[in-house]
C-alpha cells in the first residue's frame, strides 16, 4: 500500500522513537510511506526537546499557544493535499496531537481512510500536567477528531477507555502497544562485559532509561539506597536526563550515596542498549494510568528483571513474578519492599529475568508485528469503505 503519515512530533524523545521504528516496520513490509511532518534535523540523541516550542510554550499566554496550534493545522492540511496529490495515498496514518484535526479534514475530502495512533488523552494530560486555557475546547476537538478516524489505535486497553467514552464505537479500536525492533539489541553486551566497560564489575546496577522527571519516583530509589535495607554494592545507573537530574545528585549527595549515583546524559539511542545490558534489576517506579512505556520493552528485550507498579496499563504486559516483580503504588514503602526483596534473591531475579526475556516473542512485541497489524486494520478500512463523518456541531465533547 501508499501511506501518508503524518504527525506533528518534534522532539527527539521516546515519541521519536515510536514514529520512526514504525516508518521503518511498514516499509520492511513492503509498504510505500511519505512522512509529512514538522523538520527535526538529524540530531538522534534520545532525549533532546526542540529549544523554540519550548520558548513559545512559556512566553505565550496558553490560550494564544493553543490557537496557533489549531491554526498549524491548515499549514499542515496544505502540506498534506500537496503530498496526496503526488503520492495518491491508499491510507492516511496519523498520530493524534492535540488540535491537530489535519488528516481529519483530508480524510473527508479525499475519502481516504484514517488510522489514528493515540499514546495518550491529551486534553486530560496537558490539563493534569502543563496546564490548558481553553480546556472545553481541547476536549471538543480531541472528541471530533477520535470519532472521525475509521480506526483508533491506542497504546494501551486503558486509553482505549478513554477513547470508547469519548463515544468512539469498540468496532474501531484497536489496542496496538509498544514495541521493540529486536535488531538494536542483538549487539548488546553481556552484562558482565557491560559492568565491565562502565567500571561497575562487582556492583548490584539498578538501573533507569529515559527523560527524568519529578513524577517518575527515582528519588524513592535514592533513599532507599541510604538505608540499611539497600545491599552496600547497589548502584543505581539513569540511562538519560531530564529536568530532575539537578535535585536528584542534590538529594544524593545529601544522603552520601552519590558517589553511588551516574547520569550517562542524554545519549545517541544506538548506545542505549550498551548501557542498558548492565542493568540487574530494571525500574519503572512510577507511570501514568494509560501509558504503554517504551522502557519497559526495552527491559524486557535485554531479560532484565523489572519492578514496576501493579496497575491495569502494567498488568497488560507485565505479570507479578513471572516477568517483574510489581508492588502497590498506593502502598506507602511498597516500592522500597520490592528493592529489598529483588536485591536479597539472586534466584528470583534471575527468574524474573528469563520471564522477561521470553515475554517479547510470546507476546508479539515488536515494531514488525505492529506494522503487520496496522496494515491488516488498513486492508479492512479500505474494504469497508471511509467512515462516515460525525457531524461537528451535534457530537458531544
């Protein structure tokens, strides 16, 4: 098939990521893909943000910010009918931004179908977390563009709650997570020849990957680390770096273990699984309801053993003591109980690790298997024709 993909994405984060492993799975299938997005450069440093959204993000008045975001979408719907007029497109595949209602608006003109990718509620997200000056409008618009794909295909079975509340027919949701692309990790090292080159033979590496933030729990970790329960190796590694890292050496310089705690930076994503393969135990202290995180994936394709949160978005991938040990979010020192635990049995990690490492071949997890089916969903949406419009001003928010 030809498809048009297009997104609105500009960093070069976990979201990159996704965007591109799923570029390069469609066309390993033999599928034509023109990507119509924003220019990023050719900097593949996971981790790294676009310097002037930022800018205009804390110079703006939110309102203002929105507006233009909704306005970007006639730039992008120019760009998008210039490309179907060349590359005359079978699908359009979007990943769902907010105000973003330009694949909406070609879909309806050109009568192509739209398969819409939603990693997250965003309009109950940018209000939770950044803050939103028109949040009715953000909800109406994020309702108007879900209801108009012909499929929806979010992360997790939790976000397709979301989406089904939002009065989005279960007959066009499809529940498409994360996923790996198993040839970044077959050069992998050893872990002991990993802990070796990073000067760490010897330790017990727990270990983190991504962009930090205040909400991820990593500092809990660090005070754990302070106590007579954490072994006196224990080292912990964040593969990353992120807005928290200055309180985070703060607070473990306070608790004397910093000499016990390394940041790598933000690193080319080729390098992470280097870095990653020293891990002996792998954590995900904390995560949003309705997230699929790529880390997780990524722990499990190295047979790390995991400890995250038992919460229904982990249970779908994760389960307690056969793939990761999980522990009580709501519990006050439940985390902390996990470490303890993890660190002190050498045989349940080990357990938990070859769990971990059958887990993406069981279940199917990579970017191939993802791009198989997003094109089964596409052959079924050409096949039943374009979804009919949902009238704009009658469909609730």
């Amino acid at each position: 098939m030809k498809i048009l993909y297009h997104h609105r994405t500009a960093s070069k984060d976990g979201q990159a990521v996704h965007i591109e492993e799923m570029i390069t799975a469609l066309r390993g299938l033999g599928h034509e893909v023109k990507v119509i997005a924003p220019a990023t450069g050719d900097d593949d440093t996971l981790g790294a943000e676009v310097g002037w959204v930022q800018r205009l993000k804390r110079i703006l008045p939110k309102a203002l910010y929105e507006l233009l975001e909704l306005a970007y979408s006639l730039v992008a719907y120019s760009r998008l009918s210039r490309a179907a007029r060349e590359f005359a497109p079978d699908i359009i595949y979007e990943r769902y931004n907010l105000f973003l209602i330009s694949g909406v608006m070609l879909k309806h003109r050109l009568s192509i179908p739209l398969l819409l990718e939603v990693n997250s509620p965003l309009a109950q997200e940018r209000g939770e977390f950044g803050g939103l000056g028109m949040p009715w409008l953000a909800r109406w618009v994020e309702g108007v563009v879900w209801r108009n794909a012909d499929f929806v295909l979010p992360v997790t079975r939790v976000l397709a709650d979301h989406v089904a509340a939002r009065n989005v027919p279960e007959s066009r949701i499809a529940v498409i997570p994360n996923g790996i692309n198993e040839a970044h990790f077959l050069s992998a090292p050893t872990p002991s020849a990993a802990k070796q080159t990073l000067g760490c033979s010897g330790d017990l590496v727990l270990g983190f990957t991504g962009f930090v933030r205040d909400w991820h729990g990593v500092d809990r970790v660090i005070c754990w680390m302070a106590t007579k329960d954490a072994p006196s190796n224990a080292r912990l590694l964040i593969v990353g770096d992120g807005p928290a890292r200055l309180d985070l050496e703060k607070l473990a310089a306070s608790l004397a273990v910093g000499d016990r705690v390394q940041f790598t930076g933000i690193l080319p994503r080729a390098r992470v699984p280097e870095y990653v393969a020293a891990f002996d135990i792998a954590l995900q202290p904390a995560v949003v309801p309705y997230a699929s995180p790529l880390k997780l994936f990524e722990y499990l394709a190295l047979g790390k053993a995991v400890v995250a949160p038992r919460q229904p978005n982990i249970e779908e991938v994760l389960t307690d003591g056969e793939n990761a040990l999980l522990f009580d979010a709501t519990a006050t020192g439940a985390l902390e109980i996990a470490l303890t635990r993890l660190c002190a049995d050498e045989t349940l990690r080990a357990h938990i690790a070859a769990g971990a490492a059958s887990t993406i071949a069981k279940r199917g997890l990579t970017w191939h298997a993802n791009a198989q089916r997003v094109t089964a969903l596409a052959q079924k949406s050409r096949a039943l024709g374009v979804a009919p419009s949902q009238t704009l001003g009658s469909t609730r928010p």
